[in-house]
C-alpha cells in the first residue's frame, strides 16, 4: 500500500481523507472533531443538527407555528442553533489540528440562511463548506463572503461544468475542492440523472477523469478531488494514489464512520450495520426530495414499497379503458378504474387496505385507515424541511406550495430522521447508509463486534484496509 502524502484542504496541509457529512444528528461535532484531531478532514451536518440548553440537555425540536411558514421559520431558528453548537463542539474536540467543514443539502429548506446563520457565528472555526443535493450555485458566493472554502458535491463533469459557468468561475481562488459522490454507491441521496440506469453502476474512473479533464481546461487542475461512494479499503483504490493522469485525490469516508465510538447513532443500528448483508442496501425512489436514495432494507423501506404496489389508476368521467364505478371519499364520490383493477381494489379493502388517497398522478394507493391518518397528519404537521416536499406539497416560495397534490407514496423525512436520531428504534424509520456496508460483516477488523474510535479507524485506513 502506498504512503498517503498529506495534501492541502483549505489552507493547511492533511491527510487525504475526508469523514463525510450525513444528516441530522449523525455527523455531529464530537464525531467531526475527532476527524480533525487526527489530521484529517471532519464534517459535521448543518441539516437541523442538535443544540442544547444552558445546561447542556438536548432541546427537543418542538414545532408551535400555527402555519408552515411560521413552522419553517422555526426550523431555520433550530438549524442555527445546532449548526452552531457542532461547530464549537468540533473545534473544542480537534484541539486545533485538521480542518473542519460544515455539510449542508441546497435542496434543503432555507438552506441560504441556515448556512449564512451558522457561519456568521463561527468564524475562524469552520474552514469549509460542502454542499450537494441539487445545483448548488449560490454557495461560492456565500463562502467567499465568509472568506471561507467551498467544496461543491456533483455526480458528474457535466453538473460540475454548469455550476462553474454560472458561478463558481467569479470565485476560484475559494474553490477548495470537489467532491465526485458516487450516483449508484454512496449513502443517503444520489445524483443520478434521467439519463442514467440505476441498475446500471458505471466505472467511477472515466468519470473523474472527465471531471478533471474539465477542470484543467479551466486553470483549476490542481484542487483535490475528493472521491465519494463505494470507498472502503484504500488497497482497492491504490492506482487513484499519486496518479498523474488523476491528478491530487482525497477519499470520503461516509458509512465507515457510523461504526466508531463517537458515532451518535443507536447502538441498535450499529448491531444492524455489522451484520447487513450484500443487497440489503436499497437504491430506492420513494424520498419527497424527488432524488433517488440508498438506504437499508427494513420494515420502513418495505412498507413503502407496499404501499406502491397497492396502486391503480383512475378517471374522473369514464374512457375505454376506465369503465367500472369505484366510490372514494366521506360522500363517496365516483371514479372510474379498470375492471380488472377493480377487483383488486376490492381485495386489497378486504384485506384492512380500506383507505383510498389520491396521488398527483391520476392514481390512488390503498392503506390502512390508521397509516391513511397518520400520512394525513405528517402533511398537515409540514415544516417546510425541503426546499421543495413531494409528500406535503410545500414549496419555498410566495405561495408556499409546489402546485400539486401532497404524494401519499412519500412520507416525511425530516419526521423519520429525526426518530431515527434519537432513540425511536431502527427497523420502522429511514436508515441511511453507503452500498458497500455490508462489509462490516465481514471485513476482519469488526470482528467480534469491534467498535473502533475515530483514531483507530484513521490509523487502520491508513495501511489500506
């Protein structure tokens, strides 16, 4: 295995590795700190991360806005807070070596002053920003008024040249680096296109390539590229090392890190991860984001798969096709469904499927009268988490909504995140994790159950497995 030459990220010199940044309350400060304590990367989540009272008991995200809009206004107040709370946190635990970025969703709701908040407070203790989950374009405008480094996450040179044409060209001097996440290997939400198969992984090597190509062509052929998605031992990817045609690589790390002991996620879900076996990560569509996700298979993931299934299609008057009566609704209103869907429907009612909702696309989906109201309060209780809600219908914008129906195949993310985060169990909520964490099972260093620290975990990437 080669010797990993330390390399600059922003502004001081490193290990190449990087700890990548997951959601609410899982890349927290202590675990970041440690990242950085080590000499290399830390990245704590400013995705509603969590705060603390005076004396340091955790504040328990508690919505009372009448409105969305008051509850979304809320919710920048909290993310602030929290945001602000990791970041002294890992500065406290790093004792002044590495380097620590914040990781922010630009698809997330208010995104712009929830980073604004949270870098106008920590000055001199955040030296970067990662961002990814959409087309982040304001975020080098942001850095660069904070005077701090950006490193924007992209799938792909064609998202990376667009974000670059647009804007990133007026800030190079703050372009720390960029991240290449795997769209078919890495954790939580992907970057695949309309134009790419999911069933379809592609060599991740032609793509980063063609990413550094670009950024020659541009005068930038020097930043780090930071790979994310699909790294677990660094023997795999020894060629990346010190490739002249790669030019200076960094490696994420996003699903090893949750096995660490300064990991804050469940001891449920640690047990979970170190016996998954290959598959049982699922690259599924059902997130209100509208992005493709990977995430454990568990009772969550199959009951919204389920719920899919249970699906016909409707008309409002009757076609060829939509001929037989179907009543929906208090005051039973007719629809009209196929006869052959018809008789399914009458089935799956049969079955205690007997709640009809409606979705945005001319379908209805059958569930239970006791998951139809639970769907139906997660709506009403919105707090605007995303930029733009698939399930809810919210939208951050003068009207407050995307225009279309809530979609009763999604469910509430920031709700399940939140559960997941703080003790509510593992198999009935999203757990998020990279395609590559069925290797816990059997990779030799968790053997017996082993829970490394953070250092140990550093040390042990640095020989290459």
């Amino acid at each position: 295995m080669k010797a990993l030459n330390a390399i600059k990220v922003s502004g001081r010199e490193v290990l190449p590795l990087v700890e990548g940044g997951k959601g609410i309350s899982v890349s927290t400060g202590e675990s970041s700190g440690a990242w950085a304590a080590a000499n290399a990367v830390g990245t704590f989540s400013g995705v509603n991360a969590d705060s603390y009272d005076a004396n340091g008991k955790l504040i328990v995200q508690e919505y009372k806005g009448k409105t969305r809009q008051e509850r979304h206004n809320e919710l920048i107040e909290f993310a602030i807070q929290g945001g602000v709370a990791q970041a002294i946190k890992a500065h406290e635990v790093s004792g002044g070596n590495g380097r620590i970025h914040v990781n922010v969703l630009w698809e997330m709701g208010g995104a712009e002053s929830i980073l604004q908040g949270i870098l106008e407070k920590t000055k001199g203790i955040v030296h970067g920003v990662t961002c990814g989950a959409g087309m982040p374009y304001h975020v080098a405008e942001i850095a660069a008024r904070y005077n701090i480094f950006y490193y924007p996450i992209v799938s792909s040179a064609r998202a990376f040249r667009a974000l670059w044409l647009r804007s990133y060209h007026k800030f190079r001097d703050l372009l720390g680096g960029v991240v290449y996440e795997d769209p078919w290997l890495a954790g939580g939400h992907n970057g695949l296109s309309n134009s790419e198969n999911p069933e379809s992984p592609e060599n991740p090597y032609p793509r980063v390539l063609a990413l550094r190509k670009f950024m020659r062509e541009n005068g930038i052929g020097e930043i780090p590229i930071i790979v994310a998605g699909g790294v677990w031992w660094l023997s795999e990817w020894e060629d990346w090392i010190d490739n002249k045609e790669l030019g200076p690589i960094c490696f994420q790390f996003g699903t090893r890190p949750l096995l660490t002991k300064e990991s804050p996620v469940l001891e449920a879900w640690k047990d979970r991860l170190l016996n998954l076996k290959k598959g049982d990560v699922y690259l599924n569509r059902f997130s209100p984001t509208g992005f493709y996700s990977s995430a454990v298979r568990n009772a969550f993931l199959q009951e919204l798969k389920e719920r899919s299934e249970r699906q016909i299609s409707y008309s409002v008057e009757k076609t060829d096709t939509h001929t037989s009566e179907f009543r929906t609704g208090p005051v039973g209103k007719p629809i009209y469904v196929s006869p052959e869907d018809l008789i399914r429907a009458k089935e799956w009612i049969a079955a205690g499927f007997d709640r009809p909702l409606r979705t945005p696309d001319d379908t209805i989906i059958f569930v239970t009268s006791e998951r139809a109201g639970e769907i139906l309060k997660d709506q009403m209780a919105c707090m605007g988490c995303l930029s733009s809600c698939l399930f809810s219908n919210w939208a951050q914008n003068e009207a407050g909504t995307t225009g279309r129906k809530p979609d009763p195949r999604s469910f509430c993310i920031q709700k399940t995140l939140q559960n997941i985060s703080h003790d509510n169990g593992v198999e009935d909520q999203l757990m998020f994790a990279g395609h590559n964490a069925y290797r816990f099972a059997s990779d030799p260093f968790y053997a017996n159950g082993f829970i490394p620290t953070t250092r140990e975990l550093i040390e042990r990437i640095k020989t290459g497995y």
